[in-house]
C-alpha cells in the first residue's frame, strides 16, 4: 500500500517537476471526486495547454503535491502511485527544461 510520502518521493525523484502534459492530464483522470466549483475545479486542473508554459515549476510543483494529497484523501493514492512508478524518465518534466 503505498503512502504520500512514497508519491511525492517518486514526484521528486530526479529533479522531477510534473509528468508531461499529457500524462498530468492521465493522472488527474484518476483522481475520483472532481467536480467542478464555479468557474473552477476541485481539485485544481493540472498545469496544461496554455497555462504550460506560463506556469513556474514551483507552482507545477505545488499543484502535482495538490494532486497527490487529494488522491490520497480519496482512496485513490495506490493507483496514482502505480501510473508515476510506470512513467519512463521521458514522460516526466525535470527542474531546468
């Protein structure tokens, strides 16, 4: 079973930033209990599309954390462990790209 601390030391890992978008976008589908909130959601959207290259890292680092936690406050943090344990080193956004 894993913990939050097992995810965010695999989110670490390597300079980690984030996964690539497209891969965030995958991992954000896993998160259960979404919902949208105003003009927003809960929890918030990962780091995408326009607001990519926009966004610092720490910000993107701040929000996978965000992701993360909630993942772990509903249940979900085994199986969002298990899709970061099987992104190759190329899916992932490191510090200084």
């Amino acid at each position: 079973m894993a913990t939050l601390e097992d995810a965010l030391a695999e989110a670490n890992r390597n300079n980690r930033v984030c996964p690539q978008p497209s891969k965030w976008q995958q991992l954000y589908e896993l998160l259960p209990a979404r919902q949208r909130i105003g003009n927003g959601w809960q929890p918030a959207l990962p780091l995408i599309l326009a607001a990519w290259w926009d966004t610092p890292d720490l910000l993107k680092i701040a929000r996978l954390q965000e992701h993360l936690n909630w993942a772990a406050a509903h249940g979900a943090l085994d199986a969002v462990y298990a899709f970061l344990c099987t992104l190759p080193e190329r899916e992932w956004h490191h510090l200084g790209e």
